[in-house]
C-alpha cells in the first residue's frame, strides 16, 4: 500500500491558525519509508491531479472529500467534515473502525455507490450555486466563521435540512 500525504495549502497561508505542521510531522514520522510520499502546502500541486492514482481518500475535515467521492474514489473521513451525516463518505465511530476500514478498502473492495456520488454532486450544487453567504470582511477569511455560531446560522441550518431533503431547495419552490 502506497500513501500520499497532500497537506492542505492552507497550512501556508494561515500559519498563525496551525499548531501542528501536518507536512513536518510527516516527514518526521515517515523517513525512511519508500511507500509515503508527503506533498507539502509549499508546493504547487493541484491536489485534484493525484486523483487518477488515488483508490480511497483519507480525510480529516476537508472538504476535497465530497469532490473525490464526486470523482468515484472511495472517502474515509476521520473526523467530522462539514458534510457529516449526509451519506457522502465513510465516517467511523471508532479508531478500530477506521483501520479496519482502511484494511477493507486497501483490497479494493469498496466502490462509491451512485448514492454517495449523487448525495455529494447536490452538496457541491448547494455550496456552489444554491446559496451565496455574506462575505464577513474585506480580507476574505473566514475567521469570523465557527459551525454552528454563524453570523447568519439559520441559513446555514437552512442549508442542512435542504441537502436532507427535510425542505425544498430555492429553486425548487413553486410560487
């Protein structure tokens, strides 16, 4: 088994924000190991053109989970993305469930169903095309933004119970 490690260009960026350098840590704890490779935020790579060599993607908040499961690769998300609970990727309980699923998809077994790949192209559509939030500020970050503390929380709930299909999209109330 090979794992490509591609920290989140961010990490660059909002260097006041990260308290643990995911590309130092590792290639701290991967030396020496020919089936790691570590692609820090640093370089200039699109992450979205290592997806042809990718057979499951491991996760931990990101929100290249929902475009990979778009893509037909497999996503193992070992914390909680935005996305949670919606049916997109894999999300274990236990640190037992989540090797234990890396060893089933580590064979090959596990495709996305056309459920997973639906449930995710109508997330993107909603982030993308069916809501437009306020920016908070001139700089473009988001440090004004905490889940479930929001300047505007009930659209973002909003936004929730529609990819729950528990209220009608914009576009698809009938006036």
């Amino acid at each position: 088994m090979k794992l490509i490690i591609r920290v989140h260009p961010a990490e660059e960026w909002a260097k006041s924000k990260v308290s643990i350098k995911l590309g130092e840590f590792s290639r701290s704890i991967s030396k020496n190991l020919d089936n790691i490779l570590v692609i820090d935020s640093t370089e200039h790579l699109n992450t979205f053109s290592l997806v042809p060599y990718v057979h499951t993607g491991l996760i931990w908040v990101t929100s290249a989970g929902v475009d990979l499961v778009v893509r037909g690769v497999p996503v193992i998300a070992a914390a909680k993305p935005k996305y949670q609970g919606l049916g997109i990727v894999d999300e274990p309980a236990t640190q037992e469930e989540y090797f234990r699923l890396i060893d089933y998809y580590s064979r090959g077994e596990q495709k996305v169903s056309a459920d997973q790949i639906q449930k995710a192209k109508e997330y993107l559509y909603m982030v993308f095309k069916g809501f437009s939030f306020e920016a908070h500020s001139t700089t473009w970050r988001a440090y004004s933004c905490v889940l479930n503390h929001m300047p505007h929380q009930h659209e973002h709930d909003r936004f929730y119970r529609i990819l729950l299909k528990l209220e009608l999209a914009p576009d698809k109330i009938q006036v």
